[in-house]
C-alpha cells in the first residue's frame, strides 16, 4: 500500500484541485482506515459562493438555513445528525410513531394492500384551507380508528423473529456499537434497539423534548413555485385522543430552503398481475368476514409462525422474505410449497439468489410460476377447495394460505409530481434499473442530489455503510464547504456509465468505487474550502465481513481483495462489465 506522510497527502489533493484535473482521471489518494482523520475543521461562511473556478460549479440561488428530513430511519437519522452539527436548521418528519424506518418492529401490521396494485399517482385528501383540524369517530366513513391509525403510518415489513443477513460490522451506525459479545446474526429487534439508541443520543427520539423532530407525521405533499428559492411541504399528523376514543388529524405547511428524502424504496406492496388473484385475495380465513385475517396476503403483514400450525401454505416468491419466511413457518406447518419464476440456470443466478434457494427449510417443494386461480364457488368456506394451476399444467388444490413474497414498489406520492417532469431530459438515457417496480428515482446525480434543482436530495446509498460520506457531502455542498460540477457537467455524468454503475451489493467492486469516490471528493472539498477528512472502511471491518461473507453467503465471493484492488485501478476502469455484472440486489436483499 502507498504511505503518504499527512504533508505529502494535503499537498497531493491540493495540487489535484489547483490543476483542475478531473476526478475521473485523478490519482487514489490512501488514507488510515479511520472515519475521521485530523484536519482543517474551521467553518466557512454559509453563502454557497463557488470560489475559484465560477464557471465550473453549480450556484445556487440563495443561502440555505433550513433543511426538512423526510424520514427516520438510519438514512434519514444520520442525516439529521450531521446537518445539524453543521448548524442548519432541522426539522426531521416521519409517518410512523417513533424512530427506525424499516427496523421499527409493531405487532401492528399494515392496512391490507389493494388488488391489483393502486396506481401509484393516487391523490391523499388535503383540506382545501390550511391549517385545518378535523376528529375521526369510530366508524366515520366506514372506517374504524385502528385502520385510519395503521393506514397512516403504515406499520413495518419486519416479522418478530427476523434476523438480518448482514453481519453487524457492515449494519451499525456511528456513535453506537453493538455490545462486544453480540451474537454473529443480530435481530430485528436488536437492529431497532440500536437505531433508537442512535436517535437518543442524537435527541432525535420521540420521547426527547426537541422541535426538531415530528413522529406520526406524513408529508402529503412536495412543492416548489415557480421562481421560488424555497419548498413547501404539506402535512398531516395524526394523534390518538384517549376520552372520548378518537383520533385527531391536523394539517399545515412549512418552508424550508433544502429538502432531504430518506423514505427508502420499500414503499407499497407489489402485487402480481395473475389471473383469478382478484376472487382468491376477497377470501377472508376461515370465512369470517368480521375478520381482517385473509387467505391471500402480501409478506409485509407477516409476523409469527404460530397461526401456520397444521396447515399447507404456498410461498410466492423465493427471494429474501420468501426464504426467511418458509424457514420460520416450517416446523410448525404441515407443508410448505415455494414457487417461482424460470431461471436459465443455477450458475448464472445472483449469489444472493442462490442463498435464497438454499436457505429454504429441506422440505419445501419446489413449484413453477402460477398460471391462474381457478373461480371460487364461494368466498365463506376459505381456499381450500380452490384450484391453483401453474404453467406446467400440475395443479394445486388444499392449499390453506398464500403468501404472496412478490417485493415492493416506488410510490411516495409526495414527490412524484416533481420526479415526473422532464425538465427537458427526455433524450437521456434512463436510471440504473433496480429491482422495484413502480415509478424510478431519476435525475438525481452520484452525490444524491437532484440535478434540475440541487436543494432537493436523496439517500441513494447504503446508509449504513456509505451513508455518513454521502450526508457529509450534501452538508457540505449546501454549507459552501464543497462543490457541485455546473448542471450541464451534472447531466453529462448522469448520463454516463461510470456514474450511473455506482451502486451494487456491499463488498461488490460498484459499491467499493462509489466510497473511493467520495473519500476523493469530500477530501478535495475540504482541504480547499475547510471541514473534516474522512477515510475508507477500516482494514480491521473488512476482514470480518469478508470471513462472515465466505461463510453465510457464498465461498469466495467477497474477500478483502474487493477493496484493496481499487488502490491500483484506474478510475476509468471503475464499471467495466466483469465489475458491474455481479453488482445488482443490494436493495432487494438489505
């Protein structure tokens, strides 16, 4: 490894910044594998004035002094944190009651998903004059107060016995680590437990007397007028009123210079398209329909194995949640059935594809992709007597539940009025495609900002493990302390391969290219503009996830050389296909 003394490297990212070489072309400087690294921490006036080279980077219009999060969970969390330690000020909103995102574990389950899928452009209901109050009744519309409570804030995907596929070296925030002897495969609920912990420090917990944050909050609506410098967020809260039994909801706006979206891609369901699903999904369990217990249901609502005891279930889906799910269900199930789409051949399946099939428990059966549900003669005996035909002709009958493990969509209504203009890019190419349905991120550069107007950002990384460098770099940016290339500079590197490859599976060469580009970055930024150096992942942190990779994953699919090889690859070579080609799933499978 090259050794650069602290002199040689300040001099070094200097000269690379004074030459106006590009990043694409610069040399990798190493650093100690340590998150913070001594350095200038003196603070710059927040005017957001490029310096030296005005023509090349981005202007923004006015000074920005307050940022809205949308969003608690580890994302949004940390970048609550850290914009706030760079004296913004910030106010964290989230739908659900406390802190955690997806790691927010309830014996609640979410309101059941609509069949087929609702269309992702649905209109929430907004009072017509702002503020408004308005008390819900038990059975006001037709809806009882628990469902109106779990509508709003959607309870988690998350079951009671879950634990993570990811060791925690590589699922642990800042600030907070997990106890010395923590067992090699964490809980959810340990996860949760830490995420909060987190937040507490931070004073971003629901029970800390803070202004910052807003739980059972949901944005209804993002907005920006024309030629205005700042959004318009609408909101919703909605309170829980012990005497009588109601629920309080209040609407209202606030402005904010900069907005910072951390909702995540596991929005809504998806629900496949397959004839006679529409019929069998109306089923209720049992054929009771008193009862919100159905015969057909998405994995989300998924959360103890005991309701499955003696019973024969089919598995829709053998991804992540299709796998853990069989193997929670089978001891107490009488059979378990896993069905799933062709694949070519076991050999050129993802590696996280492949642990899926062979996490499944010994005696599931395995079952081609689903042709139809045959008609029902009656919705009040259950679905036993229902017939499943798959497309090999075999078909299913005494079937007693369906879980339908089918993954998520893209749908947060609150900004797809913004991300469905085309602010004139219709000749570019599209995003990275993932593995969501539903509308796609787009037009938002490698640093998470949103190219036709900067002051709106996304999480687009990992937040456990490239989250602290991507929220660093937007604070920065939105303080002055660092710059965004010019918009037509922005739009070419969106519209480039290199830039647009900077996502994949933890360890996997795409996502090691995205941290070194940032560490080049920020470091750049600061030793000109002033702020803290960061460094790569520790040394020590790879070679525990390595080992835990060859063991729960796959045999030599991550090692430590997945880093270190970049310290002697040019930048340019950073997508070339062998690196992009085993990249894919780090949405679905985290």
């Amino acid at each position: 490894m090259l050794q650069l003394s602290w002199f040689s490297v300040v001099l070094l990212a200097t000269s690379i910044r004074l030459t106006g070489a590009k990043l694409d072309d610069s040399p990798q400087i190493v650093f100690d594998p340590i998150s913070n690294l001594p350095g200038d921490n003196r603070k710059l006036e927040n005017n957001n004035k490029p310096s030296s080279f005005d023509s090349n980077w981005y202007k923004f219009n006015s000074t920005i002094k307050t940022i809205a999060v949308i969003g608690a969970g580890p994302a949004g969390l940390q970048a609550a944190a850290i914009f706030q330690q760079h004296n913004f000020t910030v106010r964290l909103f989230d739908r659900a009651p406390g802190p955690g995102g997806n790691w927010l574990y309830s014996d609640e389950v979410p309101v059941r998903e609509p069949y087929p899928d609702a269309p992702a452009l649905e209109e929430r209901y907004i009072p017509d004059e702002l503020p408004a109050l308005e008390y819900y009744n038990e059975g006001d519309d037709g809806l009882s107060l628990d469902s109106r409570w779990r509508e709003h804030w959607q309870p988690r995907s998350i079951w009671d016995t879950l634990h993570t596929n990811s060791p925690a070296v590589i699922t642990e925030l800042p600030d907070v680590p997990y106890p010395p002897d923590h067992s090699w495969v964490i809980s959810a609920h340990t996860i949760g437990a830490h995420v909060r912990a987190y937040a507490s420090i931070h004073n971003l917990n629901a029970n800390d007397n803070s202004s910052v944050h807003s739980y059972s909050t949901r944005v209804e609506n993002l907005s920006k007028k024309p030629g205005s410098d700042t959004w318009t967020l609408t909101l919703k809260h909605l309170k829980k009123l012990d005497e009588p039994s109601r629920l309080k909801a209040t609407w209202w706006t606030e402005d904010f210079d900069a907005v910072f979206v951390a909702t995540g891609p596991y929005t809504s369901p998806h629900v496949p398209e397959i004839e006679g699903l529409l019929q069998w999904s109306k089923v209720r369990d049992g054929g009771d329909p008193d009862q919100e217990r159905f015969s057909v249901y998405h994995s989300r609502v998924y959360r103890r194995p005991e309701r499955y005891t003696g019973k024969t279930v089919l598995v829709v889906g053998v991804g992540t949640s299709g796998s853990e799910i069989a193997r929670d269900i089978a001891p107490f199930a009488k059979k378990v059935y896993a069905s799933h789409k062709e694949y070519a051949d076991w050999d050129t399946l993802h590696p996280f594809q492949r642990r899926s099939f062979r996490r499944f428990p010994p005696e599931t059966e395995f079952l081609p992709r689903i042709s139809r549900f045959e008609p029902l003669e009656t919705l009040d005996r259950g679905i036993q007597e229902g017939r499943i035909v798959l497309v090999n002709g075999t078909v299913l009958e005494n079937i007693d539940e369906v879980i339908l493990a089918t993954g998520y969509k893209r749908t947060n209504p609150f900004h797809l009025a913004v991300l469905n203009e085309t602010f004139g890019a219709e000749s570019l190419r599209p995003p990275p495609s993932d593995v969501f349905t539903g509308p796609a991120l787009k037009y938002v550069h490698w640093t998470g900002h949103f190219i036709p107007d900067p002051t709106l950002a996304f999480s687009t990384v990992r937040p456990w493990t490239a989250g602290q460098y991507q929220y660093y770099g937007q604070a920065k940016v939105w303080e002055g302390t660092a710059h965004l290339p010019n918009e037509a500079q922005m739009w070419d590197e969106y519209n480039s391969t290199r830039y647009s490859n900077f996502r994949g599976l933890f360890g996997s060469w795409p996502s090691e290219a995205i941290v070194r580009q940032y560490v080049t970055w920020l470091n750049n930024e600061s030793l000109e503009n002033g702020g803290r150096l960061v460094g790569p992942w520790p040394v020590q942190n790879r070679e525990v996830f390595a080992f835990y990779a060859n063991q729960e994953w796959e045999k030599d699919y991550i090692s430590k050389e997945n880093f270190t090889r970049f310290e002697n690859l040019p930048a340019h070579q950073w997508t070339q296909n062998e690196i992009w080609d085993v990249s894919v799933f780090d949405d679905e499978c985290w």
